[in-house]
C-alpha cells in the first residue's frame, strides 16, 4: 500500500477533527476528548507550534489516518524526546502497514531523539505494532493536573 504522509494543513481541519472523534470515544483512548480540545490539537499543529506537529496518512489522494507528535525532555533518559501522541488510521486501512511507515517516518525525522508513546493495555494491535518497533513497557503510574 503506497501511503503519502505529509504535513497537516488547514485544509485537512475538519477531516481530522472527524478522525479524532471517532479515535477519542475508541478503547485506544482512555478520556474523550471535546471539542474544544480537537480544535485545539489542530490549532497547535498548524501554528507553528515548537511542540506539536500534525501528519496526514494520504493513499490514492483520500485521508485515511493522521499523526500528532510532541517534543519534551527527559532527564530519566537524558535527552529530548518526540511522543507519538496520536495515530489514528481509518478501520479499513488498518493492517496495510500505515502505522509502521509512520513510526519509520518519525525515527528518520528525529534519529537523534527517544521516542515515547502511551497505549491501552488492551490495545494489542497497537501494542504489537510499537514492540515490533522496540518500544518497552514503562511501571509507571501516570498522574496529571489539568484544572
């Protein structure tokens, strides 16, 4: 499967807000997300933001799937590191081998950087795909303040 990826743009807004709809009330995710969040995510990959990036999946000219990246630093790994935060791939596309040429992507763009991603326990699709790639299971108890 000859899938493009590229950056996002303006035009892509309302598709991916669509996508992550339907990626936020999935089980890949534990919260929902809102509105007001989607929109945001997409603002910040379009602005030229130094944390975010967003990607589009593209296969015969259709979006199938996007990608959001954050950059951070880790003094546990000492170094900066780029999380894969979001990759959403249409239903039908998945299995094609998208979210591989995604992480491949990702590790070309930054050879230099520690990737880092969460996952669902149950998302074993998912958590096979990232083992495949390396990936090891963190003990951590994950904790956040978003007042």
């Amino acid at each position: 499967m000859d899938v493009t990826i590229r950056n996002m743009q303006r035009d892509d807004s309302e598709i991916v807000i669509g996508m992550m709809r339907k990626f936020y009330t999935s089980p890949a995710v534990i919260t929902n997300g809102s509105e007001k969040i989607f929109a945001a995510n997409v603002k910040n990959c379009l602005d030229d933001s130094i944390c975010a990036e967003g990607f589009i999946f593209e296969f015969d000219g259709k979006i199938i799937g996007y990608g959001i990246t954050a950059r951070s630093y880790s003094t546990e790994f000492g170094g900066e590191c780029i999380w894969l935060e979001d990759i959403f791939v249409d239903a039908e596309y998945r299995g094609h081998g998208v979210g591989s040429k995604f992480i491949r992507y990702i590790k070309t763009r930054h050879p230099d950087k520690i990737l880092r991603l969460e996952s669902e326990a149950g998302n074993n699709a998912a958590l096979n795909l990232y083992k495949h790639f390396g990936f090891k299971e963190l003990p951590y108890l994950e904790l956040v303040n978003c007042d």
